[in-house]
C-alpha cells in the first residue's frame, strides 16, 4: 500500500508521525538593567564673619614754651674817669 507523507506528500514506506510536545523546563535568561535616579542633597555652609573694631585713643600733648624776659634800664652817670677811658664793645660794658 502506498502511503504518502502527512508532511511532505511523497510516496514511501516510512510513515512520520507526530507526538505531542515535550515541554523542558524553562532556561532562564537574566537581563539586569540599571536606573540611575539622582537624589539631590544640599549641605548649605554657613559663614559668620564677626568683626571687631577698636577705636585707640592716642593723646598727643604738644607742649608750649613761653619765654617771658623782663627787661630792665639803668642809667649810670659817668665820672670824669669813665669818659676818657675808650667805649667797650660787644659785651664788655656788662662787667
């Protein structure tokens, strides 16, 4: 008796047949993926500058120096030694 093939139609002695499926435990394929999620944090610094100031007296005390000179006017009479005698100069009529 002539067969034909279920599948492909020809002439042939060999009969194919198909069973159910055999099902395999599933392989498993692991596909990481990265999120990358930005978190912004905020360290606020804080600087305090404190100034100082410092007023420094300085006394400046000049000091003034008053010469007072008291002048005094003699009259002397001359006997008939002194006027033969030649004037003094520079200071020598003050000995």
């Amino acid at each position: 008796m002539d067969h034909r093939c279920s599948k492909c139609g020809n002439r042939q002695n060999v009969h194919i047949s198909e069973t159910d499926p055999i099902i395999h435990s599933p392989k498993r394929r692991i596909v990481e993926e990265v999120e990358v999620v930005i978190v912004p944090e905020v360290h606020p610094i804080e600087t305090i500058v404190k100034r100082k100031k410092i007023y420094r007296h300085v006394h400046h005390y000049p000091e003034k120096v008053i010469v007072e000179e008291e002048q005094l006017t003699e009259n002397v009479s001359c006997s008939q030694n002194h006027q033969t005698r030649p004037p003094r100069r520079g200071w020598d009529w003050f000995l």
